[in-house]
C-alpha cells in the first residue's frame, strides 16, 4: 500500500508569482485535504475534494485553488503569492466512511521571499 | 467540532509511560476523539482514536473517560524517537481536523 506522496520537497518563489503543489493519494483514498502550516503553529485547513469536486472549505482567500483529478491526486495552486505564504503545505487523503481517518504526506516547503 | 485542551508541555524519561492528557469538556455524542503526532517539520502522524470504548493499537492506547469529557494517550514505553508534538482533535467524521497548539513531549535518556 502506498502512502500520501507530495511534490516538490521545497520550493523558493517571490511575492507576486504563482505556485503548483501535487499530491497523490494513498491507495484506495478519493478525498484529499490540504492544510498550511506556518512556524511555529498547528495546521490549518484549506479546502477539501471529494470526487474532483470542492467540499469544504476554510478562511483562505480564492487565490488559493485547487484542483481533483480523476485517479484522486490533487493540486494546490496559489496565484499572487505573498510573504506569508510561506508554510508547509500539507496535504491528506482519507476515505469517507463515518471515521475516516486521515492520512498525511511529508509537506511541502515553500518559501516566498 | 469541540475544543480541546492540552498541556503545552510534557516530559518523560526513556523507557517509561508517557501519559498525555486532553480535556474537551464540550465533546458531542457524534464526536470522536483523534490523536496525531507531529515529529519536527514532518506531515502528522495518525496514532489512535475513538468514541466511546477504550481503544489499543500497536503505537499507543486511548483511554476516555465515561463522560467523554477528558482523554489520555498513553504511550507505553516512551523511546527518544517519540519527541513530538501531539495534537488531540474531536471531530465528526468527514470534517476537518482543527488543530490546536498541542503538547510538545519531551523523552529524556
């Protein structure tokens, strides 16, 4: 069984460009969330896809997007990217039974300078 | 989905039980109680979680209390590689995890 996967590792953008992070599902997962984490805090969710459609979603502005595909991967865009977006980009992927459980990948690294 | 609260801090001695407490006073009948962990710049890690029973896996054991107000994860025995942060969370299936500062245990040799 294979677990979540994330791309890239680490990533340098500057403020104003725009950034792509994929995720791949754990095997037999169809929903995938993603979270940011910033230095020092917990995770926060961003949205979540449930059979490539949005279901969910939390206080984060629309310049962050997303995208489900439909072998269950995902996306996460965020255009006009500015200082703050600098995080750990998570991403989880779980079935939806009554307690589905989630399953996180190793992050993504972005830094915005 | 309820609130939690957590130590911010714990330490425990190699080799010993790590007993972690979390109050959510708040919980709702439909809520379960999830623990993950998060080791220095890593994705979180799954533990254990329940609702109502006392629950056991080959990581830790979740033990709640009958008024499902308060829980406490145990770790039997503690190794340096258990350094991390951990996050208690209740939440109805399906919905976010709502993560909070969590407690950070320290193993100490």
């Amino acid at each position: 069984e294979t677990g979540v996967t994330q791309s890239p590792t680490h990533l340098i953008k500057t403020r104003g460009q725009q950034v792509t992070l994929r995720c791949s599902s754990q095997s037999g997962h169809n929903t995938v969330s993603w979270y940011q984490q910033a230095l020092g805090q917990g995770p926060q969710f961003i949205f979540q896809y449930y059979r490539e459609e949005e279901n969910g979603r939390g206080n984060f502005p629309p310049r962050f997007s997303g995208l489900q595909f439909p072998n269950y991967s995902s996306e996460l865009n965020v255009n006009a990217l500015e200082l703050d977006d600098s995080a750990l980009y998570l991403c989880a992927s779980s079935y939806p039974l009554s307690t589905d459980t989630q399953y996180f990948g190793p992050g993504t690294r972005l830094t915005v300078l | 989905d309820a609130k939690t609260t957590q130590p911010p801090s714990m330490d425990c001695a190699e080799g010993r039980a790590a007993n972690l407490p979390c109050n959510h006073s708040t919980i709702s009948g439909n809520e379960y109680v999830y623990w993950y962990r998060q080791i220095h710049s890593q994705g979180p890690q799954y533990i254990i979680h329940g609702l109502k029973n006392n629950e056991t896996n080959e990581m830790a054991s979740l033990i709640i209390t009958e008024d499902r107000k308060s829980s406490t994860l145990i770790l039997p025995h503690a190794t340096l590689r258990d350094t991390a942060v951990y996050y208690c969370i209740v939440r109805v299936g399906g919905n976010k995890l709502v993560f909070g500062a969590g407690t950070i245990l320290r193993v100490k040799s």
